[in-house]
C-alpha cells in the first residue's frame, strides 16, 4: 500500500482461523482483528469503502458447467 493512503487508512481483518490470526497480530499489530466468522461481526452496513477477500481453503469445487 503506498503510504499517501496507508497514513489515512483503517486496517481491519477478520480471520476464522486462530493460527492465522495470531500470525497477523504479530505481523501487523495495528490491523483490527477480529477472529471468527465474518457473520459473527458487529461492522455496520457500508462501514467500508473496500473488502478484499479470500476464498476458504476447504474440499469444495466451484460450479463451472464447461468444466465436464
């Protein structure tokens, strides 16, 4: 992130698993973290202007119906 934005920006993050959090407390200590579900959070509607996700890492195949 270039820090013209960084120096005006809100870091958050929301991460289910507990090694994974602990791991982004240490690395970015300013990032409020929130560990558990995105649906377990109190964030109000439109509270951010960007979100940046990831797909979950599970034994799930997306649907892609060229895919035969």
């Amino acid at each position: 992130m270039p820090e013209a934005i960084k120096a005006k920006s809100q870091l958050w993050a929301c991460e289910l698993d507990l090694l994974s959090a602990a791991v982004v407390g240490q690395l970015y200590p300013s990032v409020k973290l929130h560990v558990g579900g995105y649906e377990t959070t109190t964030y109000e509607n439109d509270f951010f202007d960007l979100a940046i996700s990831n797909v979950p890492f599970a034994d799930l195949r997306a649907h892609d119906p060229g895919d035969l």
